[in-house]
C-alpha cells in the first residue's frame, strides 16, 4: 500500500475517533454540556440509508475540523479512501466557503470534481455538512436531505437531547420531486390551521414567522391571520398567509365558512400528549370540507413531540389515521422548532408544482 493510502486511513482512524468541538458554543464546551454525539451519529446514519447515491457525510465546524461522520464504507481502505476525499475537499473550500458566505448561517451549494458531487449545507451558525455522492444522485434529493440533516445537527448542538433521529416521511416525498426550475413568480397560498384549542397552532406559526416560542397560552378566539415569504429559488418565491383558526368547534361554526374559503392546504394539529387527541381529525376535515370542496394537500401535525415523556400518541397510530384519510404526516415541537419549517416547506413545493 503506498503511503499515501496510509496517510488517508490516518485522517480517516483520526476524524472517526476524535470528536474537536472547538468554535462550537461556549454552553457546550463544559463537560456538563458536550453535544449528544450518539443523536448526531444516528442522524447521519439514517442520512446515508435513505440516500442510495451518498457515499459519505461529514460534520464539521466553521473552521473545517471534523464533528462528526459516517460512510456507506463501514471501515477499511474504501472507507479511508472516501472520507480522506471529504478531508481534500473541506482543506480546499473551507476558505472558500468563510469568504463567500461570511456571516450567512444558511446556505446550501453543489460542486463537482471529477465522477464526485460534493454538498455543503449550513442551517445555523454552528456547522457546515459536506455529502459525497454519486453524480446520478438528484440535486433536489441532497438538498432536501441535507438541509434537513443539518437543521436536526443544530437542535442537537443547541443542546436538546429529545430530538428524534427518524427521517419523516415528507422529507422523502419532497426529495423525490421532479428536476427542474421551479415557476418563476410570486405566489400567494392560502394556509389553514385547524384542531382543537391548545394543540399548538398559534405557536406552530409564531415558530415559522418569527422563530419564537411562548410558554404563554392565549386562546384564539375566531381567527388570527399572519403572513410570511418563503423563497424557493431566485425567481421563485411563496407568501403565506396564515389562517389560525380558534378551536371552538361549536361556538364558532357559522363564521368558519367564510374562513375556510380560498384554502390552498390545511394543517390538522393534535397535540400528542393529550388522549384520544388524534379522534379529532376527522371532525375537523369533515368541517373543512364543507366548505372547501376542491382537492387541497392535507396534513396531520403531531405536536408537542418533545414532551417524550407525555407523549400518548404514536407516530404508528397518526400513520393509520394519515393512510385512511390519504394523507400525510409529520412530527413537530413548536417549543424546540424540530420539523416546523419542514412542514410549511412541504405544503409550498406542494402549491407551487399545481400552480
């Protein structure tokens, strides 16, 4: 073997075993407060099951020095080989990245080099998640995922230990969709939120608009309206307008006709820890569909998801409910933001690919 394959299984056995945490947030620096490297060695895991054209993915902080790994490899010369490549890349563009992105904590890009595509994605100020992956692999499937990937690393980074590791089914419908521009535009979408009062609907959208949580309850009586731009691409972009529609199902019944009108999608929230919760879905899709008799995109919001210990809900029962009514599904805590983002995602692909 020539000494140079020795020196890419050094780097390799090194950035394996070796966690650096350097330039990650002070809280975290504290043995009291190390990150859960298991969670995040879990997340890249499932990161690499599910996307048959990734080889190998790395997480490292703003400086370049390496968090975390994983490859499809599991150890040996292959694997040395590939992650010594991710090693190459990130000494050569680390610089590049700093300088053309500076103080942005969000941002995604593809380079290609040779028969490799490299991905680099940051969802926050604390990491950059590099992906080698085949060049037949769709840039829509490794920005999906890596953007997913990468916002779970910061939760865990952020310090929450009850985030979950599962890649939600809505992730992989959304990276399955087609190549290819997007409409170009501005347009207008048309969001209900519907479920019984206290399940989370106002702090789901104060989560989305404002990336704020509120221990603070206040019952929405009738309805509130918020609005929020969502850029898809740069010349395609979506501004919700967001319908938190009070969950006195009685009370309220003569006036949610009006508010339902127009409705391009609609949110069904339970609140998980609450029993016999999920028997609310399909009250309020009846409701909805009284008014609102063309085809809209549905989903079932399982919130609350952090309260593990309260959770009386299981996703296998959501999924059933989802399956009977042909929707889907998703997870979510308005309190730690897991899944919120993706959920509004999922609803503008859905809008702008009819519109």
């Amino acid at each position: 073997m020539t000494s140079y394959n020795n020196y890419l299984i050094t780097i390799f056995i090194f950035f394996k075993n070796n966690i650096i945490l350097r330039n990650l947030p002070t809280k975290l620096n504290s043995m009291e407060g190390l990150p859960n490297i298991d969670l995040i060695q879990s997340l890249l895991e499932n990161y690499m099951f599910d996307v048959d054209g990734a080889a190998a993915v790395a997480l490292c902080d703003r400086h370049g020095f390496i968090i975390a790994s994983e490859s499809k490899e599991k150890g040996g010369y292959e694997s040395a080989l590939v992650m010594g490549a991710i090693s190459a890349f990130l000494d050569i563009y680390i610089d590049r990245i700093k300088s053309e992105y500076k103080t942005q904590s969000n941002f995604f890009n593809i380079t290609s080099m040779q028969d490799k595509k490299f991905a680099y994605c940051s969802m926050g100020s604390h990491c950059i998640l590099t992906t080698i992956a085949d060049p037949t692999t769709s840039n829509t499937e490794l920005r999906i995922y890596s953007e997913y990937v990468a916002g779970k690393v910061e939760l865990i980074l952020d310090g929450f230990d009850n985030v979950s590791t599962d890649i939600p089914e809505i992730i992989r419908v959304l990276s399955k969709r087609r190549e290819g521009k997007l409409p170009k535009g501005q347009f207008t979408a048309k969001l209900i939120l519907n479920g019984d009062f206290k399940v989370g609907k106002t702090s789901l959208i104060k989560r989305f608009v404002e990336n704020q949580f509120s221990e603070k309850y206040i019952s929405t009586i009738g309805v509130e309206i918020s609005k929020k731009s969502v850029v898809m691409d740069e010349d395609t972009s979506i501004n919700f307008v967001l319908w938190d529609i009070g969950g006195q199902i009685g009370s309220m019944a003569p006036y949610r006709q009006r508010f339902y009108e127009g409705a391009s999608a609609a949110f069904i929230v339970i609140d998980r820890t609450r029993p016999n919760n999920l028997e609310s879905v399909k009250k309020w899709y009846k409701d909805i569909k009284t008014s609102v008799l063309r085809d809209i995109p549905f989903v079932i919001v399982g919130n609350k998801s952090d309260l593990q210990e309260e959770v009386v809900i299981s996703e296998d029962e959501i999924k059933v409910v989802a399956k009977q009514l042909g929707f889907h599904h998703i997870l979510t805590s308005a309190r730690t933001g897991e899944n919120v983002n993706e959920a509004f995602l999922y609803i503008a692909y859905r809008f702008i690919e009819k519109a």
